[in-house]
C-alpha cells in the first residue's frame, strides 16, 4: 500500500520554463560580464541548466573562479518571484488523491519559498522541506530518510514522484522506494525509475497496484 507521497517541485510541479528567463536574468548579465572566462558557448548551456542544477554544481562543472561562484551565490541568495505561478495541468489529479504529501525541493531557501507562496501549494502538504545546499551537505536521499523516520513509514510504501533521474528519482531508488518518473516533454527511456509516466492521470492507478 502507498500511504505517502514525496514531490519534487521544479518540472514536476509546474514548469520552470515559464518562469526561468525573468527569475535568472541578474544571472546572465553576470555570466555576460564574465564572458571572456566562461565563453560564450558555456554560457549558452548554462542558461539551460539554471532551472535544473544548483548554482554550486553548475560552478564546479564549469570551473568558475571564486570571485563568479560567490557572486552568482549572492545574487540567487536574495532572489525571489513574486508573480502568480501556473501549475501543470494535471497537478490537479496529484492534488486530490487522499494520500498524505511531502514537497521536497533543493535550491535557495528564500527562492524556492517565494515559488512555492506564488504557485499556492502550501496547504498541499503534510511537510515541506526546501533542502538548501549552502546550509546542508544532505542530498535528498537523507530527507527522505528522516521523513520516513519521522511518520513511521516503510520506504516501500512511499512513493516519489519527480522529473529528474539523476536527484531524487535516484535517491528513491537508492532507499528500496517505489519511484515515479514524470517525464512530461518525453526525455528518458523508460528504465530509470520504478514507474514511468508522462501525465499524472495515469497515477491513480499506479497507486492501486500496490494495494493488498
Ligand atoms: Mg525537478
């Protein structure tokens, strides 16, 4: 039986895409002024990463020199978004199913807090845990082993749900949790998590199959 659910946000929740340009723009220019290091065909894919990696990563793949990492850390540090946000359409089935949900998502706490105030999610949710990778060394395998820990839950009855293979689609693997990839613009082969879906209406009945 699935008696919890865990959510990532970004691309599962709603698509970052329609937000990226104006939430990073500070970022650009920033990338701009540094053009000569970073090169203009990185910049070109790092403005495509900004929506799925943390600014830390990002700066380790790239070699950014501390002066740029600590800037762009600067800058995303106080950044918020202060407009309504649209869900994905078929959140909606997400919503109503009654089963108990946790939100995780990784990024800069007040960034990621100011998403979840405009997308009008908060009472969505049991508990919501931004995982912060300037305070926290956890990855989102160690949340969700201290949810599980906390409600009393056995990792085979929680079900993850995200977009992104290599984060907490991994990290559900890793812990003997079901998994639900939610490969909304159809990017993954099918073998990287438990289920694999391309619409949340077929959830429902995903979530039927594990009960006794
Ligand atoms: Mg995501």
């Amino acid at each position: 039986m699935i008696s919890a659910l865990i959510l990532d946000m970004d691309n599962t929740v709603f698509p970052t895409s329609s937000i990226t340009d104006e939430l990073f723009e500070p970022i650009y220019q920033l990338l701009e002024k540094h053009k000569d290091k970073v090169g203009e065909e990185n910049i070109q894919e790092i403005r495509k990463l900004m929506s799925k990696k943390a600014w830390q990563k990002i700066a380790e793949e790239y070699n950014f020199n501390e002066e740029l990492t600590k800037e762009g850390a600067d800058i995303l540090r106080e950044t918020t978004y202060n407009k309504p946000i649209t869900l994905f359409d078929d959140y909606a089935l997400v919503k109503e199913l009654a089963i108990g949900k946790h939100l995780v998502t990784m990024g800069f706490t007040k960034m990621q807090w100011s998403k979840i105030k405009m997308l009008n999610i908060e009472t969505d949710y049991q508990e919501i845990v931004v995982n912060d990778p300037e305070t926290t060394e956890d990855t989102k395998k160690e949340v969700f082993e201290r949810i599980i820990k906390k409600y009393n839950l056995n990792p085979q009855e929680v079900l993850v749900i995200g977009d992104d293979p290599e984060s907490e689609i991994k990290a559900g693997n890793d812990l003997k949790m079901p998994t639900v990839l939610y490969d909304r613009m159809n990017e993954y082969e099918d073998k990287h998590a438990t289920h694999h879906i391309h619409h949340y209406s077929e959830l429902k009945a995903i979530i039927e199959r594990y009960q006794d």
